[in-house]
C-alpha cells in the first residue's frame, strides 16, 4: 500500500496495513489498523468505519458531515 491514497472507499473492510498511506477516504464498516497515515477524509455520513494509527502520527482529518 505504499503510496496509496483514497484507499478503502465506500468498503466494508477488516484490515491491518504494515505500511503507511497517504489517505483513507470514507470506509463504510469495520476496522483499519495503519502505522501512519496523512490525511483521513470522511465526507460521507455512512462512512463509520474504526480507523487505529498505530504509532500517533499527527494528521488531519476532512470532514464536510452536516
């Protein structure tokens, strides 16, 4: 996954990531566990998946919910 971005759009998803991403865009259910990621983009009201960073690397998060 490395360089990825937008991943686990508008997925149902049980994943532990081994390398960091760039962003994570939306994921509907269940869980992701990453080392490091950059950006988490939540701009859907369904997307209520649990995200975990690993090591507390500083991000920002977009979120345009109402």
């Amino acid at each position: 996954m490395i360089d990825a971005d937008l991943s686990f759009e508008k997925s149902q998803v049980e994943a532990t990531i081994t390398t960091p991403v760039i962003s994570i865009k939306n994921p509907y259910a269940g869980y992701i566990q990453v080392p490091a990621v950059q950006e988490i983009i939540r701009d859907d009201p369904q997307a209520k998946a649990k995200i975990q960073i690993q090591d507390g690397t500083l991000r920002k998060e977009k979120c345009c919910c109402a």
